[in-house]
C-alpha cells in the first residue's frame, strides 16, 4: 500500500482551511505552513512530494520563494496559485477544483517537466 503524498501547502489566505480540506479529501498528506520563512525552514530535499505556495497576498515574495527552493532542489516539484502574478505566469487559478486537479496531474506526471502552470 502506498503511503499519502506530502504536500508543504504555504497559505496565510483566509479561505487555506478550504484548500487544506480539498487536498486531505483527495488522500493528501497536507502540512500547512503560514510564511514562507517558516516553510523554507522545513523545506529540505525530499521531505515533500510537492511544495504549494498561495500566493494572493505576496505573489512577487511567493516567485522568489519558489525560485529559492528551485535552485537548492531542482527536482522538487513546485505549484503556485494566484489570481494576482503580476508579470510572471506561475498561476493555476485559485478555484479549489481547478487546483486539486493541478496537484493530481503533477503527483502523477512526477519526473516529468515540473515548472508552474498556465492560467486556468
């Protein structure tokens, strides 16, 4: 039997509990962090299957973050949900739906191509 998928789920949105449900209900193993300082502090290679950065408050910190977590691990997968990015296009749409699948299709197509998305 294989065991849950982590996922390092960094949200300080007002509705995270919701995503946090969506992704539990899904069989995920959700480890939800507020800040990006408390989450690069346990982001160390392997600990999680998939890193997911929410991001409507700080998008531009949100980019660095994951830009940071892409250099020390090139292999961790990386997912980032806005509805604000700015000028960089790091966004699968903030439906909970829409993401849930996003994370489903990333977890399935590991080791394949894993920068961030197209709207949705």
């Amino acid at each position: 039997m294989n065991s849950p998928r982590k996922v390092l789920l960094i949200d300080n949105a007002p509705d995270r509990k919701e995503r946090i449900k969506a992704l539990r209900e899904r069989g995920y193993n959700v480890f939800p962090a507020l800040k990006m300082d408390e989450a690069r502090s346990r982001c160390m290679r392997g600990a999680y299957d998939l890193v997911l950065v929410h991001a409507d408050a700080q998008p531009e910190q949100a980019m660095q973050f994951c830009d940071e977590i892409r250099k020390q691990c090139p292999k961790q997968l990386l997912l980032m949900s806005s509805r604000n990015t700015g000028e960089r296009d790091y966004t699968v749409g903030a439906d909970i739906p829409t993401l849930v699948q996003r994370v489903d299709r990333l977890l399935q197509n590991e080791g394949q191509s894993t920068n961030l998305a197209n709207a949705a």
